[in-house]
C-alpha cells in the first residue's frame, strides 16, 4: 500500500485490514502515521484524526496493536534521536513539548527518551542528561519483552494512547535545530563526568540557599531585599575567589566560559527574561533569548552561572509573590488592566533588582581589590599578585567571545514597554523600598 493523503478513507481503511498479516503491513502503517503527523503539523487537526481512524478502527487484535506500537515507537525514536543530534536535551524537548500539548504527550516523551538513553552505555552518557530524566519523571518502568507503548496501552485506552502519541511525533517533527552544549549520548567520556561534577563549594551554596529561602518566606520586603542582597555578595565572592584561584593555577588561563539553558514559562515571558538578563550581567554572564523555544541560554564560568541560575529562581518567585500581592486593576470606566500592571511592574522590578545586584557585585569587587592594594593577601592564597579589575574584564571578554561563536547572527531585542505608570511604581518601589545596609553582616565575612 502507499502512503495515504486525501485519498478514499474508506479505501484506505479496507486495504489496510486487509492487509494485516501480509509483510507490507508494518509499512502501511508507518505511511499512515506519518500521513497523520504531516497534518497535525499543519493545524489540520481534523483531517489528522480521520487519518488514526483508519488505524484505530482497523487494528483491533492483540497481534495488530503489537505491530502499530512498535511502528509508533520507532518513528517516536528516530525524531528523539534526531533532535538530540541537533543540541536538544532531555529538558528541553520535555519544555518544548509542554507549551502547546498536554500532560499526556509530555509522559509519553519522557518514556521515549528514558528507552533511548537506555541504548548507550552509561559510560558515554554525560550525567547531567540522567539528572534531566530524573527531574521530568521519566524512567523506563515497563519490562524487556514490551516497548513503552504498548506498556502503556495495557492500563489506558488504546485509541487515546495511538492519537497522543502521533501528536507528540508532529509535535518533536518541528523542532529547529540549536546550540548544542555539550555531548550527545554515545558521545561523552570520563572527562566530561568530571567537569560536570566540579561544584561550587556546598558549604557556600547551602548558606545562599538558606538566605534566599528566607527572602522568600519573609512577608517583609525589606527583610526579603536584605536577604537577596547577602545571597549576591556571597556568590560575588565566591566568584573572585574562584577567578583568582583559577589565574594563579598551573594553566594560566582558567576555566573556558560555557551555556546551560534556562526554561522561561509563559505568563510575562519578556519580564522574566529581562529579569534575568540584569541578574546574568550582574554576574558576569550573558543570556541568550530563544523566543518561542521557551528557553533562555546562559553563557559564563561556572560559578557565574550557578549564582544567576539560584538567584534567578529565588528572585522570580519574590516577584510573582510581589505583584499577586498587588491584585487587579481596573481603569475608569471598569475595564481590566491588570495585565498591563502586571507586566509594567515586573518590568521595574527587574530594572531595579539588576540595579542593585550589580552595586552589591562592584561593592565586593572594590572591597577585594582595597584589600588586595593593602597587602592583606598571604603568600600563597588565590591568585596573590594578580590584578583583580582586569582578570574580571578578561573574563568577561571571554564570555562575550563564547556568545558570538555560539551565536553568530545575534539580534539585539528590544526591553519590554511599559504602559501603566501605577505598576511601574509599585515594581519599583517593591525592589527599591528597603537599604540595602547590613548586607555585610548576613553574608559573613569568612568561609
């Protein structure tokens, strides 16, 4: 049988059943499938479940479905597959998926790649990618002698379980290719679990967590800014002193800067990116906006980027709080501009918030290089006789570098507008209201 189009459905669904147990079986199914994913890629929602229908209603045996699952999942692979080759990961694919399907079509992705990554040797996998797995959920819980879906079929309903997963392979079909940020499966080597295992020091990391939960809890915002403020100083330091540390060690050169991708979830996409654009800058990062991707990549050293990635979370959560705190607007004549007030004062917050977490980020730079210029550094501790300001900017220089490599045709986006004046205020004043003083003595001053 061919491939069918928009040919005689009925047709179609005789020689099919026909056809069941002749060889060319498996191949008319897959033409139908792929019949199927062609229309739902192209919004024909419609003429893609007439298509399943002649599947679903002429494959009813055991022998039969059996059949249909492999084909299904085979064709589900080959796009998993392919969109690995072409920089997605685990948690990319699953984000992706999840902005224009629903729970059932993201379970059944997680399967699909729990039995991809399955086929490599866990020695060439990098072990971020098994921690992407864990983080969604996704695990192969079905035994050998089945694959996912018709593991899947045996508790759920058969014909829903065959249209999910035609929607989930238009849905992966369409993914354009990305920056690819480290090895694909099969590809990685025991350097690669080294690196990916080198940390920040988890004393210094448990000690920003702790304040930043309380600038989450607090219902004060001047307690929640204090909190943050120390947060940032204490990922300043750490980041001086990993910068010096990495210029005095045998390769004078340091860590090359690398990318790591951060997902942004709809509502306030623009807001939030820019939130996070202004706490990467304070950090000596870069971030690249993939609009309608749902991710944003980070660029920097190590350090930088698990200081951004921590903050960017914590402070996000202290916004949305912030502006439900604010509840609805309504103009004179009663109709809603909450939205506007919500984007305009998450639009402040982020301008203002970056404001200071860049004074708290020169105030820890100044006050190293005044130490330094005092001679208080000991012979042999991090990077004594190295000039602090410039090893700063060359880091900085290598960031900007990285980001044009990796993205050669780079356009420049335009900030959010504002357009309700009340909420430019009040996202102001919830970012600004409090001194940023005493922000020493909740950092610390020592290790």
């Amino acid at each position: 049988m061919t491939s069918t189009d928009d040919g005689d459905d009925e047709g179609e669904t005789m020689r099919i059943a026909g056809n069941e147990r002749d060889e060319d079986f498996a191949g008319d199914v897959r033409d139908l499938v792929l019949a199927a994913t062609r229309k739902y890629a192209m919004k024909d929602d419609r003429g893609a479940e007439g298509v399943l229908e002649i599947i679903v209603e002429s494959v009813r045996d055991f022998a039969g479905r059996t059949l249909v699952s492999h084909v299904v999942a085979e064709l589900v692979d080959e796009r998993v597959a392919a969109s690995w080759e072409h920089g997605w990961q685990p948690v990319d694919l699953d984000r992706f998926v999840g902005r224009s399907r629903r729970q059932p079509e993201r379970d059944l992705l997680g399967d699909a790649m729990a039995a991809r990554l399955a086929q490599f040797a866990t020695s060439t996998i990098d072990p971020e990618w098994w921690d992407q797995l864990a983080d969604i959920g996704a695990r192969v819980w079905w035994s050998n002698d089945r694959n996912w879906v018709l593991a899947r079929s045996v508790d759920e309903d058969w014909d829903a379980l065959v249209r999910a997963a035609v929607r989930l392979l238009a849905t992966v079909w369409l993914v354009p290719p990305i920056e690819k940020l480290g090895p694909a499966p099969g590809e990685a080597t025991a350097a690669t679990a080294d690196r990916d295992r080198a940390e920040v020091d988890p004393r210094i990391l448990e000690r920003v967590r702790r304040l930043l939960a309380k600038a989450e809890s607090t219902t004060f915002e001047a307690e929640a800014e204090t909190f943050t403020a120390g947060a940032q100083s204490l990922m300043a330091r750490y980041s001086i002193d990993a910068a010096l540390l990495a210029a005095s060690g045998p390769d004078a050169k340091g860590e090359e800067p690398a990318a790591c991708r951060v997902g942004i979830e709809n509502p306030y996409e623009s807001q939030k990116v820019m939130l996070l654009g202004g706490i990467a800058r304070a950090n000596r990062c870069r971030s690249v906006w993939s609009k309608g991707l749902g991710h944003v990549t980070l660029v920097g050293h190590r350090e930088d980027r698990l200081a951004v990635e921590t903050l960017f979370t914590s402070l996000l959560l202290q916004a949305t709080a912030a502006v439900a705190q604010q509840g609805r607007r309504t103009d004179r004549r009663g109709r809603s501009r909450t939205a506007a007030f919500r984007r305009s004062f998450l639009t402040a917050f982020a301008v203002r918030i970056a404001e200071r977490l860049e004074e708290v980020t020169d105030a820890e730079v100044a006050a190293a290089s005044a130490r330094r210029a005092a001679g208080v550094e000991e012979a042999g501790t991090p990077g004594s006789g190295q000039e602090l300001v410039p090893l700063l900017q060359q880091r900085r220089e290598a960031v900007d570098a990285a980001v044009e490599e990796m993205f050669p045709s780079l356009q420049t986006s335009r900030s959010p507008t504002v357009s309700d004046v009340e909420g430019w205020s009040s996202g102001q004043l919830a970012a600004d209201r409090a001194s940023l003083t005493g922000w020493q003595e909740v950092a610390g001053r020592s290790w």
